[in-house]
C-alpha cells in the first residue's frame, strides 16, 4: 500500500478494481509527515470485510488496515486516501470512511472529496484526515439528514425525497432537540418479492418508503408530528379517480378485519370472492409504528389519502420506524407487522447464484464466484471474456445478505489449497481461485468416490467473529454434519400455535391424503394441539429419506401459505439456532469430476 511523504506519493499496491473503474489500482495513499514511511505498516485485510459492515451498510472499497510497526510514536493527523467503486448511489445513499481502531471501536468520517487524481490515476477516491489507526473501509450508507427542532416548530422536507414533509407544530417538544431522519426506499419489486411467498399479502398494493425516524427519548411529542409519505394509488381505481382533488379520510377506531373463526373451506372461498373483486374495493391506508425493534397498527391513527398518491398522518407518540401501507381489504393486524418485519428482512437480501469454472488452459485452478442471479448472463460473458471458457457448474439461487459468507469444502478424490471462503457484498466482485490437487492420485477414476463435490456452507454475517487475523464462526459445529431432522420438540411447538382453521390450511398445504386426515382425527380426537402434532408428524415419516432433503424449509413456505408467515420466519430463526443447513437449504453442492482433464 502507499505511502505519501511531503506530498508525494509511493509504494502503492496494485490490483484491480470494479469493471466500470478497472483502471484504477487498489491502493491506499497515505499523506503524513517526514519519517512516518519507517514506523507505518499498511496491508489489504479483505478477510474481515463480513464484520465491516452492519445494518444497511454496503462495501464498495477493499478493506485496509494501517498500524503502527514496534510502538513506535506517532504524530496525528494523517490523511488516508481509499478508493472505492460504487455502482449504486442514487439519491437515499452516501458514501463514507467506515473506520475500525485496535479496541474494535467504530466511528464514521465523511470524506473531504470523493473524486480526485491519485498515483496518475482519475477516479472515485475517499479522502479522509483521521487521528486515529486501525482498520479502513468506505461503504455505502443511507443518507441521514440531522436537524434541529426548534421551540417555534419546524417544517421539513426532506432532500432525499421531497415528497416527504415533517410538520412540528410550534411547542412539540419542551426544548429545542437534535432529531435524525432516513429513508429505505421499498421498490415494487421487493413487495412483489415478499408478495410471492404468502398468499396473505394479496390485498397489499403498495407501501411508502420505510422511515427511520430518531428523537431523544428524554422529549415525548407535546403536540402532534405531522408525517407526509408517498404511497402510490392502485393503479386501476387512480384512472377511475382521476381528476378529482378531494381528500379522502379512513378512521381505524374500529375492527376492520374480517372473522377468521369459519371452516377452512368457507375461509378460502371469502379469500377468493374478495380476490376476484378487488378492483371495487375499497381501499385502506394502515400505518405501522416501531418501537424498540417491535412493529405494531397504529389503529387510532387518522390517514388522509392527499393527491398525487400522497398521504399524511399525525403521530402523538415517538416512534423510531415508520410505514405507510396501502390495502384492497382488510388484513389482520399479525400479518401487517409480519409484513413489515419481511419488508426490512428482505432489503438487503439478494438472490446469489454460485458459479464454478475453470480455464481450459489451467484445470486444476477453479474460480469460484457468488454472482447477483439478476446479473447473471452479464457476468457469465464477462468470465468468457477474461478466457474461463470450460465446463460451467451453477448452483440454485441463494439468499444472501451483504456481509454473509459462504465456506467451502471439498470431498470425494478431490482437496483444495488457498481461499476457504466467498463474502458476498452486493457491490463488490465476489471471486475465489482455488487450486485442486487429488487425495489419491492412482485412485480409480471410473468410480463414483473419485469425483470431487464442492459443498458450501452459508454462515450469517451474525454467525460470525474475529478470530485472530479472518472471521470465523462463532460455533466451531457449524461446518459439522448436517442435522435436517425435525425434532419432536419442535414439531411439538408449532403445533400449539395453530388455530384449527390453520390446520386445515396446513393439511392442505402439506399435501396430505384425506385418509391420513381422518387418521389424525381419529388419534387425537378433540385436541387441537394434538392433532396439529400428528399432521406434522405424519408429513415428516412421508418425507423421502435423502440426506439433503430441505424440510425445514418445506415447512416454513407451508406455513407462510397457511397464513402464517410469522411461524415460518420462527422457524427458520430456530432452525438456524439448533443445526446449521448445507447444501439446498442454505448452500449448494456442484460436481468437479472435470477439473482435471
């Protein structure tokens, strides 16, 4: 890495970047006083970018770490200078120096410029004067707006969104106060993405951006906090209404969610007569507060659908998240915070495809890459262009969030020397070269224990530690055999939260033989519980015995189907608790018989 005394630049490492700034050398450009060449000490530590980011973070630089050699003294400041490659920015998002001291305390510089002439090259550099050492990052964060409430009141619009108003009335707070506001856009793909996988959400046509809003704890409202949020119109009913500039309230006083204690099969009808009308319905506007990482209604909270599919709503109370929520009919209140639990689980998560290849003029080095599923045909022709024209093995599509970490394994014939290990960052090129030699080199190749299986594992960036110089998991029978059994206990659990509708639904949904159905009414008689038990217990003894088949996760879409989504996150939750999935639950296994030619 560089080192710049008086002014001037040198030592740089070189390498390269993102495609759209591949000219530019990863490097890290230092300007300190004379004499600091000697003591300092600068080294590209990717093996810990998993615990560089956090929340909605996202890596857009190598990760680089700067110390100081032998305790030598040192005189701050210095200027370090990172150069990154930020292919999505926009207006909700901003780059920043994400800094890491020995103690492993974080702090967060905005760089003195982000475009710039380093080392005789012309690119996107983060330019930060620091006192302190440690490890470097930049990373690209959500826009954070800090304001100041004054005792006459405030009217904001936002910069990053100006549809979005904030109204203090005069007298809000006792006190003038610091507040905090940041906006998590919600396209129409992550809601026809979260949409997709329950059944229940059919009602929902759109949602505002998610709104982190933070106010000191010690100043409750005084006065009302009017909140104005963008949340589009269903598009069949905006050309009905077109023209027309009235305001339209919905009062939430009272219950306005449909009886859910009739037979499954009356249930289901309802759904479908309300699914087949939803163009007359009409339609509802729900607000959902957060406090202290719980989602709850606002149910008393008055909504007005403006013009322009603006809607507003005042809020007596702190809240530290928001969302607006736009309805054909009504939804039970459980599945409306499961909704919005969903929505910010799946914002930064992202199908990964795992590609294995080789060179044909190379077959015993393999590159292993984690490529976004929707970039996949662009990347793959890139590969071919950089000469990896072999044999291609892809996995099935993998949700990963930025930070996450898949490690690798090797059985059959076949072992590995160099990396262990891809993490995914959204932003980043997520690429392994692994060179392959054989256990047994006189091994019979026509038997089946000669061919190689590349098995991943995906580790959670929550699963994982420092662990002297790389991550590593924080429980060592992660990488262990593979428990995919469901115990008793388990099955036991879920069992005493189901309704007897929902049994019904998840009878169905699990595919079960109306014989086997009357088998269970028959054991279990009257219970509810017990006869909950034994459905799942018979859907476990059907299940074929293959080693990796994914039942937990089989479960989890039965009961996101049955309506609810809210067991099925839980049981992924403990699930994840108890064993650790390979293969097509969390990871994918690809044949190397081909590596060696």
């Amino acid at each position: 890495l560089g080192v710049c005394l008086n002014n001037s630049f040198q030592n740089q490492l070189t390498g390269k970047m993102e495609d759209s700034q591949s000219n530019i050398p990863d490097a890290c450009f230092i300007r300190a006083p004379m004499g600091v060449a000697e003591v300092l000490m600068c080294e590209v530590a990717d093996a810990f970018s998993c615990l560089m980011v956090t929340g909605t973070e996202e890596l857009v630089s190598r990760v680089i770490r700067v110390k100081v050699q032998d305790r030598a003294n040192f005189h701050f400041p210095v200027t370090v200078v990172v150069p990154f490659c930020a292919r999505y920015r926009g207006s909700y998002r901003d780059v920043t120096v994400k800094i890491m001291d020995g103690k492993r305390r974080v702090s967060y510089v905005t760089p003195v410029t982000t475009e710039g002439t380093y080392g005789g090259q012309r690119g996107s550099f983060a330019e930060v004067k620091v006192y302190s050492l440690g490890f470097f990052a930049v990373v690209s964060c959500l826009k954070r707006e800090n304001y100041t409430v004054p005792s006459r009141g405030l009217s904001l619009k936002l910069p990053m969104d100006q549809r979005i108003y904030l109204n203090y009335l005069p007298g809000a707070f006792t006190a003038p106060v610091m507040a905090q506001v940041m906006i998590q856009p919600l396209d129409a793909v992550l809601l026809a993405a979260v949409k997709s996988r329950s059944d229940v959400y059919y009602s929902v046509v759109s949602t505002s951006p998610l709104l982190y809003l933070t106010h000191p704890t010690s100043q409750p409202l005084r006065r009302p906090l009017t909140v104005t949020l963008p949340c589009p119109p269903n598009p069949e009913r905006k050309r009905k209404i077109r023209g027309q500039g009235e305001e339209t309230k919905h009062h939430h006083t009272h219950s306005v969610y449909p009886a859910w204690d009739q037979p499954a099969g009356h249930r289901v009808r309802i759904l479908g007569a309300l699914k087949s009308s939803k163009e007359t319905s009409n339609e509802q506007l729900i607000v959902l507060g957060s406090k202290d990482k719980q989602w709850t209604v606002l149910e008393k909270v008055m909504v007005r659908n403006q013009q322009d599919g603006l809607a507003s709503f005042e809020l007596t109370e702190n809240f530290d998240r928001l969302l607006l929520v736009r309805l054909l009919s009504p939804l039970q209140p459980c599945h409306l915070t499961s909704l919005a639990e969903e929505l910010e689980e799946s914002v930064g998560c992202h199908a990964v495809t795992v590609v294995l290849q080789h060179r044909q003029d190379k077959p015993h080095t393999v590159l292993l890459a984690a490529l976004p599923s929707r970039d996949l045909s662009w990347e793959l022709n890139k590969l071919r262009a950089q000469g990896y024209s072999g044999l291609l093995e892809t996995s099935s599509d993998i949700s990963m969030c930025e930070g996450d970490q898949l490690l690798l394994r090797f059985s059959g014939n076949i072992t590995s020397t160099g990396g262990e290990g891809i993490a995914f960052h959204s932003q980043r090129i997520n690429h392994l070269l692994v060179h392959l030699t054989e256990v047994d080199p006189f091994g019979n190749h026509s038997s089946p224990h000669y061919k190689g299986t590349a098995v991943f594992y995906k580790v959670t960036r929550g699963e994982l530690e420092w662990r002297g110089d790389k991550a590593a998991p924080k429980d060592g029978k992660l990488l262990g055999d593979p428990v995919y059994s469901l115990p008793d206990s388990l099955l036991l659990w879920l069992a005493g939260e189901l309704s007897e509708e929902e049994i019904a639904l998840l009878a169905l949904s699990l595919r079960l033989r109306r014989s086997a159905a009357q088998l269970v009414k028959l054991r279990a008689g009257d219970s509810l519980s017990t006869q909950a038990f034994h459905v799942l217990a018979m859907w476990r003894r059907a299940l074929p015995a293959a080693p990796h088949q994914p039942k937990a996760s089989q479960l989890a879409h039965c009961l996101a189907k049955s309506g609810r989504p809210d067991l099925a996150r839980e049981l992924k939750k403990q699930r994840s608790h108890r064993s650790f999935t390979a293969a097509h639950e969390h990871g994918c296994q690809m044949r190397c018989s081909q590596c060696f030619v």
